[in-house]
C-alpha cells in the first residue's frame, strides 16, 4: 500500500519536478576580471604623428574582460585601454584563451578603447611597438578572458540605453568659400578637422553625431553586480601629463561607476567597461561655441567620465534582468582594397623625404610622404575580420576600424535587432572608415596613410557584410 501510495504520488508530481529540471537546465552564467597591460617606462606612446617616449604612468591601463554563458555558447568580449590593436596580437590573445578556455576564436570579441596616451600595440605614424610589449599584450588580453571564465557564476543580465548630447560633436567642417583647405599630398580639401574653435571662417559641421549611450548590466543570482558594458561615440578626451600613461576617461569611467554602484572591494570585482562606438569623426570639442577656460592636465577627461558616468547609472538604476537568454556569435572575413599612391605621388614623397631632417619627419608634408612609402608596399588588398553577437534580443556589431558616426547610426536604424550598437577598433585595425560622401569631402581622416588606406567604398561593403551577419543571427534566433 506505501509503495502504491509513494508511486500515485511521484506521477502526480511528475510534471512538476520535469517542469523544474527543464528551467533549471537553462543557467545564465557570466564572469568578469580585468588584466593590467601597463607599458614599461622609456618605451613608445602612440598618440601623435611623432613618437613619445613614456616617462611616467599618472593611471594603469587595463584589459577588461566580460565572459557570458548560456549553457551551450560562450561569448568573450575584451575592451583594452589602447589606441589600436593589430590583428596578428588579438588573434594570438584569442588562440592563447581559447586553449585554456574552450571558447571558440570566432566568440571572442576584443577591441581598443582608443586612448590616446596608452602603449603602442601597432606601427602608426612614427610609433613602432615594442616587441616584447607586443608579446606581453597578447598574453594579458587573453587573460582577461581566463580570468573572467574562471569567474563565471549563475546571473541575470538586463540593458538599457541612455543619452549623452553633451560630450560629442563632430570635429570635420565645411569652412567659407574663398579660402583652400590644403591637404598634406599639395590638394585642395573641402573640410577641416579641428579647425579651432571661434575661427572666423567656420560654416558648419560636415556630419552628424550619435549621443545614445547602450547600457549591458550582468549580475550575480543574488543580485551582486559582475559587470557593466557600455558603448559611447565619443573618439577620446586627451588632456594628459608630458610622456604619462592614462586610461583616458575610458578608464576614469570605470572608477566612477565602481564608487556610484558601491562595490569597491567586492569579490570578485565588479568590472565596468566603457567601449568606444563609431566615433571616426567625433570627439569632445565644441568648435562652433566659445573658447573655454584652460583645464589641468586629466581635469577634462574627469568630467566627460563623471557626466558619461551619471548617466550610465540613471540606466543601471532601471534595468530589468532576465534570468536567461541565449547567445549566438557570427563573423566573416572580407578582402578590401588598399588606396595606393601612383608613380607620381611616390616621385613627390621621396624628393620630400630626401629634404626633410631625418630621421624624425617634422612637418605633414614630410609625415605624409613616409606614409606614401610605407602604404606603395602594402598588398593590393587586406583581410578584415567582421562580427555580430547576439544577446537575446540586443546585438552588438564588431568593425576593425575608427568608424564614422554616419555608419554606426545607418547600422543601428536598419539592424532586425533593437537595440543594436557597434563596437570600433574591433579584432584588428584598418584604419579610418570614412563613407564614400566623407571621402568626396576630403581631411585628415581620408588622408593615405598606415592610419587610413582602405578603398574610397569600404564603409558600403562592410556595412552590406554586417547586415548580411546580422540576418543570420536573426535567423538562429530561437
């Protein structure tokens, strides 16, 4: 009699317990660590058209990393506070994390934040990397992805997406007719970047800005926060010390929201991260207003960060999370073509060169003719890797480019997925992506060189690429 008692219960509570191991098999899980890739004293920064020797470091700089799991794929995204990261580092950082973690390289998205006063990672300009900083990279951006997976742990995840007009306007500007805008190669421009603010012949800006500001927040079952990632098209702030390191605001960001969440010394640390969008021709200065008090050195980078900040954390305040949602990551690699200079002009830049005071080239016609040199031996074409990841309903695009806010806004209008954000600077660095319209328009950021060179239609293939990765996802969604 107990045992047909027992047996008419357990049918009848059956369902039940299928019911509970079913949800319970479906476990959101996400992990976040940080790696510190703080460059040597005396070794190359970056962040001009000369090299700058590093004297001191006013801030570490750090790879941030954020692993999430949702029991059957596993997602890495890795922002580091660099300028550019060359593909040949990012994929031995991938091959180094994906031994020991067994993510696939293809799940892994990592990127640059673009600050200015970090290490060098890759040759631009008169910068060359050090080779054992570049070995020493690839190591420690990979263990920001180990570390993170070791950190994973049941957690809900929820986004949101503020907005920030404040901190980006566009730096390209149509100026008035009558006076040329001479270019490095001894031709006639039809915009200015940074063309000084309160200038008399300013007409107006020669695109758009994108002020939103998407929030990703992941934290534990029991509500600790794990990480946050966030996603602004603002290029960088700069304003540092002579010869120091610094995260930028980038990093000052991330400082910031650890003191608003209230989480400075929790363990593991909660880990915000701030990733650069599509900011190719945006930065923080407003050209057409009026010339501002002079600033200390880190003083502006402070202020964009705790604007930025305040705003990020009005959204974390209002997110609503989800115990689970699945995960898909796709990617292709494409072949673009490289603009390279003609007989002519490589006859003009070695006469130029061969006048200049070597070995450091001074003016920008000397730096744009070694420039020349260097992209007549480039191939005829270069691969590029491109990404999408989805996050549930959300979707995150990769490009290894400085990408203009144009791009990012026309990806964001048409993406199937809402919301939809894009992270530059991503799995390796093709220099400037300016559309065909910005390249007619001519200035620095369609200038030849190791820091754009991509043909005059990059942006167009690349965008009907993303959109292509972007339908697939859309078709894995279950």
């Amino acid at each position: 009699m107990k045992n047909l008692i027992f047996a008419a219960t357990f049918l009848l509570w059956a369902p039940v317990i299928q019911a509970q191991q079913t949800s319970a098999g479906k476990v959101f899980r996400a992990g976040a660590a940080t790696s510190n890739i703080t460059p040597k004293i005396g070794t190359s920064n970056n962040g001009g058209m000369q090299d700058i020797t590093i004297k001191s470091v006013h801030d570490e700089t750090h790879a941030r990393g954020l692993v999430l799991d949702d029991g059957q794929t596993r997602l890495a995204i890795v922002v580091s506070d660099l300028c550019m990261i060359p593909r040949e580092v990012i994929d031995e950082a991938k091959k180094r994390a994906g031994e020991v973690t067994k993510i696939p390289a293809a799940n892994m998205m990592m990127s640059a934040t673009h600050t200015h006063s970090g290490g060098t990672a890759c040759s631009v300009f008169q910068s060359d990397p050090d080779k054992d900083y570049v070995k020493f990279l690839s190591e420690r951006i990979a263990d920001a992805v180990i570390r993170a997976n070791h950190n994973l742990a049941p957690a809900r995840i929820g986004w949101g997406v503020g907005s920030e007009a404040t901190q980006v306007f566009n730096r390209r500007w149509k100026m008035k007719p009558g006076k040329p805008i001479m270019n490095p190669f001894g031709k006639e421009d039809q915009v200015k970047m940074n063309p000084g603010i309160e200038n008399p012949d300013l007409l107006e800006p020669s695109g758009l800005v994108d002020p939103e500001i998407p929030v990703i927040s992941v934290q534990s079952a029991s509500g600790n926060p794990i990480a946050l990632l966030a996603n602004y098209s603002l290029h960088y702030v700069g304003g540092v010390g002579p010869g120091e390191i610094s995260a930028d605001y980038y990093g000052m960001f991330a400082n910031r929201m650890q003191q608003m969440v209230g989480v400075e010394g929790q363990d593991p640390p909660f880990v915000p991260i701030m990733s650069n969008g599509t900011s190719g021709n945006i930065n923080n200065i407003n050209w057409g207003g009026k010339i501002p008090d002079p600033v200390k050195p880190y003083e502006k980078m402070r202020s964009v960060a705790n604007i930025i900040g305040a705003e990020v954390f009005k959204v974390y305040q209002n997110i609503k999370y989800q115990d689970w949602v699945s995960l898909t990551s796709v990617q292709k690699e494409i072949f673009l073509g490289v603009r390279k200079p003609d007989a002519g002009e490589v006859t003009r830049a070695k006469d130029i060169i061969a006048k200049a005071n070597k070995p450091v080239m001074t003016s920008m016609e000397e730096i744009y003719a070694r420039e020349t040199m260097a992209i007549k031996d480039y191939p005829d074409q270069v691969p590029l890797v491109l990404q999408a990841f989805r996050i549930g309903d959300l979707a995150i695009t990769a490009i290894p480019c400085e990408v203009f806010v144009e791009i990012g806004l026309d990806i964001k209008k048409r993406s199937p997925f809402k919301p939809t954000f894009s992270i530059s600077l991503a799995n390796g660095y093709n220099g400037y992506l300016p559309t065909p319209e910005h390249h007619k328009l001519g200035g620095y950021e369609t200038w030849r060189a190791k820091s754009s060179y991509l043909e005059v239609d990059a942006s167009t293939k690349i965008t009907k690429s993303l959109f292509e990765l972007l339908d697939q996802l859309k078709g894995a969604n279950p």
